[in-house]
C-alpha cells in the first residue's frame, strides 16, 4: 500500500493534472537549462516559456502560389488547430500534460481548452513572413525528444515554410526570408546555431521539411547571419561587430566554425579581410615573397592601392603578426586621412607612426585600452580586427 501511494505521488510530481477548466496545474518538464518551469499556471492564462531551438518546416503543400499564400497559411493553421488536434501522437497522452487539457489561453480561433497544435511562424513564397502562436506560448508542431533532452515543443519555436519541398528547394525570396527570420529570432532569444532543427530531425517518420530543402546551408547561412562561432558567445564585446562582418563574407573563420578570439592576426590575412570589406580586385604588382601565397591577389590590390609598401627588404612578410601600429598606419592610408596628434600615454611624438595613430584614434578607427595605453607594437588580435573593421565598414 505504501508503494501504491509513493507511486501515486510521484506520478502527481512529474505530470500535474488532467482536469479540466478551471483546474490549475504546475509540471515541469524542462531542466534548469532549458528555462525551468516552462509551463506553470492556471488553466485561464498564456503559458509562458523562453525559447531555446527552433524547428523548421514545410506545408507539404505543392500549390501555394504568392497569390494565395495568406489564405493557405490560415487554412493551414486551421486545419492542424482544429480538425488535426487530439490524438495526432497517441503516445503523448497521459505523458505531457501540456498537450492534453492544458490550454495556452490563445488558442485559435475558438478558444477551445486544449494546447492544440500550432507554428509560431509561417514564411510564404513572396518571403513574407506570417504571425502564427504567440512566441511567448508553447505550440505543439514536431514531437519528439533529442537524446538526452526533453519533449522538443517545451523549449522550440516551430518556423513553418508554406509549400512542399519534397521534390524543389523553396523559392529565393522564401528561403531569403526564412534566413533572416530565423536569424533575427536566434539572436532575439541567444539561440545557438547547434539548436536549429528540421523536423524530420526530431521525429524521424516525417521528411519533413522536405527532401530538397537545402537544410545543412541553411544552417550554416543561419550560422553566418547571427556571427556564429563554437568559441563565441553573445555576451562578447565584439559579437556585434563580428555578426555583422560574417554576415557580408568579410569574415569566415574557419573550418572547424570557430573564431578563435585572441589569437594575433597576421599580416596576410588582415589585408585579406580588408580586401573583401573593400570588395578589392587583384591587380599585376606583387612583392617577391607574396608569389604563391594564399592571399597573393589580396596583397596585390593592396600594393597596387598604396595601402601597403613593404618591408625594407622589399618583401611583405605575409605570415608575419601585424601590430596595432601597422594597422593604423593601413587603415589610414585606406581612408587618405590627416595626420594628427595622439592622447595615448605611450605613443610618444617620436614614435614612427605617432601621427597614424593619432589621425585614427580621432577618426574612431582604433582605441585604446581602459589605461590610457594603445600598445602599438603589440600584435593585433582576432577580436580586434573585427572591431576596427566593423568602424571602417
């Protein structure tokens, strides 16, 4: 008897209750990590929760046109709202409450008690994007759970492409659309790149969002819009600057999509950034030791430009650090600016390039450190580059 009753308790525990109307009901079925509790309230009220991942998917409806693309998505919502919802995944019953009488408060359009299924997102043909469930709500669209985490709907936004891409990848101004949406809500709710889904990623019975939906460039140009990196945070002082560099292909980083902050730049590829920032072309002058280089057209437009005359050797040292000096000598010569006088405590007039440095630090190119310092022959590292070429930009 004892055993029944612990039993009993923890059922209560882990799935609150069933009832109906006006019952209230406190379950948890997220870790702390994924924004604890994400369903908590009475059954009256908007279900809040913080959105960790988004899904995408795909009407499967070959006939949406730029015509009647808005009455498809209302057609769409309520078919799945209304004549889809209860029962689509058996296996949910008793197990998540939120799916079975536990209402979100905004159900659509006849307020019935029940979460029913919904995409928060609807992006048309024309790229026009379509208000869905409120952000704030849970809306039941994938089901399913990754290994190791919990029910997907309880911490993802659903972004649903209207048409069907079994056979044809969306059109350019919808996938255009469904980039930038996508971006714009990771960014929004510092969702990470590696928290964004297809469908048929979570729930592996569907194709969904189709088989000639491009989905790994779509990720990876998700990736570039929001300056995603493995070892960056949004939190950095320099994300903003390095978003908007990557999203424009100034900035790549590398293979293995890290970023690798405070690693010195060298030479080659700051002209390198510079070269795609500027939109350079190369040109038929070279130094001796550029022949070969991987950024041999680079340093060419570069020489060709003035923006760089070499070493006294007449070579270039490619994969040489650049220091904060030469940067500031180079970004003046790129913007043919005035010599001028520098405030940095150890930038002294005698220094060779006192007047570059002080013509961009009032320019607002290059700044210094919190001591008043510039260290000009210290080399220039990752993060630095891409603030000073976000000012340039």
């Amino acid at each position: 008897m004892k055993k029944l009753i612990l039993t009993l308790i923890i059922s209560l525990l882990l799935f609150g209750t069933a009832s109906g109307a006006g019952a209230s009901a406190g379950i948890t079925v997220c870790p702390t990590e994924y924004g604890e509790p994400v369903m908590v309230g009475s059954q009256t009220g908007p279900q809040f929760f913080v959105p960790k991942a988004i899904v995408i998917h795909h009407s499967a409806d070959a006939g949406v046109t730029t015509e009647n693309e808005a009455w498809k998505w209302e057609g769409y919502r309520n078919y799945h709202m209304l004549t889809v919802h209860p029962g689509i995944y058996p296996e949910w019953t008793g197990i998540y409450v939120a799916q079975q009488d536990y209402p979100d408060g905004l159900s659509w359009p006849a307020q019935k008690d029940y979460n029913d299924i919904d995409y928060h997102f609807g992006v048309g043909p024309s790229g026009t994007v379509y208000q869905g469930r409120s952000v704030k709500t849970i809306g039941w669209h994938a089901g399913g759970a990754l290994p190791g985490k919990p029910e997907i709907n309880t911490y993802a936004l659903g972004i649903c492409a209207l048409g069907d891409f079994t056979y044809s990848p969306p059109p350019k101004a919808q996938y255009d659309a469904l980039v930038s949406l996508t971006a714009d809500v990771c960014i929004e709710y510092q969702i990470t790149f590696d928290q964004i889904y297809g469908h048929k990623e979570i729930r592996w019975t569907t194709a969904c969002p189709g088989d000639s939906f491009p989905l790994s460039q779509f990720k990876e140009d998700v990736r570039k819009q929001i300056g995603g990196f493995w070892d960056v945070s949004y939190n950095d002082w320099f994300w903003s600057s390095l978003r908007s560099l990557t999203a424009s292909g100034v900035i790549t980083g590398y293979d293995d999509k890290t970023f690798q902050p405070g690693k010195p730049v060298t030479r080659a590829e700051f002209i390198s950034a510079l070269y795609r920032l500027e939109g350079g072309e190369p040109a038929y002058t070279l130094f001796p030791d550029c022949y070969g280089h991987w950024a041999m057209n680079a340093i060419s437009w570069a020489k060709a430009s003035g923006i760089v005359q070499g070493f006294p050797d007449l070579g270039f040292h490619p994969d040489e650090p650049i220091t904060r000096a030469q940067v500031a000598v180079v970004i003046f010569n790129l913007t043919h600016n005035v010599q001028n006088f520098s405030s940095f405590t150890d930038v002294g007039i005698d220094y060779w390039a006192y007047g570059f440095i002080g013509s961009m630090e009032k320019a607002g190119y290059i700044n210094g450190y919190p001591d008043g310092t510039f260290r000009p022959d210290n080399p220039l590292l990752r993060e630095e580059m891409v603030a000073i070429l976000a000012r340039v930009k």
